[in-house]
C-alpha cells in the first residue's frame, strides 16, 4: 500500500512484494509528480532503499518510528521471557510508556523489575530511546544521542541493537519534520474491515477498485 501521510489518502496497492515489480508500478506516475516527494516512511524491509532511489528521486528515506519501537520492545519482551517472568500483566508493564503508567502499575513495574537487575536496565534503554524520540529537536541532536544509546544496548539487545545500527540514518530523519507512518496504520485498518466485506472478489483488481474507491481522497 502507498498512501500520502499529509491527506490521510491511500494512493496505490501493489499486489507484489517484489522491489523490480514496485518500481515497474510506481514509475507509471510521471517523474515530475515523483520529484515532488520530499520524505518516504518504511519500514526496515530491505527492498525500499532501491524502490525509493529509483522512483522519488528527491525523496528522504524515514524508518518509521513505531517499527523501531516495536522491534526494541520485542527484544526487552524476550528478555522477560527468558528470566522466566511470563504473564500478560507483566508484558503490558513492560511495554506501556511509562507516563502513561497508573500509581498503582508503576509499584507492580518496581516490583517486577526488582527481580532482575538486567531487566531493569533493557527497560531504561526502551525507555530511553522514547525519550530519544520525543525531546531531540535536530537531526544532529538525535543522532549523537542514538549512536551513545546503541553503545550500552548491544550489550542486551544484541541482534535487534545491530539491525537498528545499520539504519542509523535513516532512523533519525526523522528529527527533520517527525514523519511517521501512523497514518499509514489508520488506512490498513480501513483496509482490513473492507477486506472482511468483500466477499465474492475473486481478482486483485477488483479489490484494489474497491480501496481505491474508499479510501482515496
């Protein structure tokens, strides 16, 4: 799915995940219309570094900021699991940002990570990367800030620490105007109940009318 972030509009859907079969669709459009996007917002697939050289020129590349988070709170999620602190209340503890923490949940978190002192310090590391995120005002002060974070989370989240390094630019062009793919995630929802109604489509084709037809403004 394409969509523009500043209209909330879905734009194309792709019945490929193939980067060459991508760019044959995109490219339809004409490259004066292509050079006018300024920023992409991906996630961390492999094939969008070539999709968006070749089809938006002019484009910066944004790793979307919820998939950074979500991969960062998967590792701390695996942590848990391997110290054998499993539950669902002690997922959600984990997890949640914590000023959004109740009185009464940020006692059980304490307690919680009371038990490991690892634990703890994979928590203040996601927690610290949100905070990244929500007070760095330049590119430059993101990134210094990012790379001294990766530092100390090699050391506990490994792989996933690893992965971000290598997008490292990416991940903060973001601090250029905080693009997010949120609005993105509104559109798959949409996406998912028409889906749900469209019994009796038996064509791709078909179906891309459809969420063409609903969700394009």
């Amino acid at each position: 799915m394409v969509s523009d972030l500043d209209k909330s509009s879905l734009l194309e859907v792709i019945d490929s995940h193939q980067s060459d079969e991508i760019i044959e669709v995109l490219n339809q459009q004409t490259l004066e219309i292509r050079e006018k996007v300024k920023e992409v917002s991906v996630d961390m697939w492999g094939g969008f570094p070539k999709v968006i050289k070749k089809v938006f020129p002019q484009a910066v590349i944004v790793i979307d900021r919820f998939h950074v988070m979500k991969l960062v709170n998967k590792a701390l999620n695996k942590i848990r699991l391997s110290l054998d602190l499993k539950g669902l209340k002690n997922r959600c503890l984990l997890m949640k940002n914590s000023p959004d923490l109740t009185p009464e949940e940020k006692l059980d978190l304490q307690e919680l990570l009371n038990q490991s002192p690892c634990l703890t310090i994979a928590y203040e590391l996601k927690e610290e990367l949100r905070d990244i995120y929500e007070t760095s005002t330049t590119v430059k002060m993101g990134l210094r800030r990012f790379q001294k974070w990766l530092v100390l989370a090699r050391c506990l989240f490994g792989q996933t620490a690893e992965t971000l390094a290598k997008h490292t630019q990416e991940i903060c062009h973001y601090f250029i105007q905080r693009t997010t793919s949120g609005v993105m995630e509104g559109i798959n929802n949409k996406i998912k109940l028409i889906i749900r109604q469209s019994y009796g489509f038996n064509t791709f084709d078909s179906l891309r009318e459809k969420l063409l037809a609903c969700l394009f403004k």
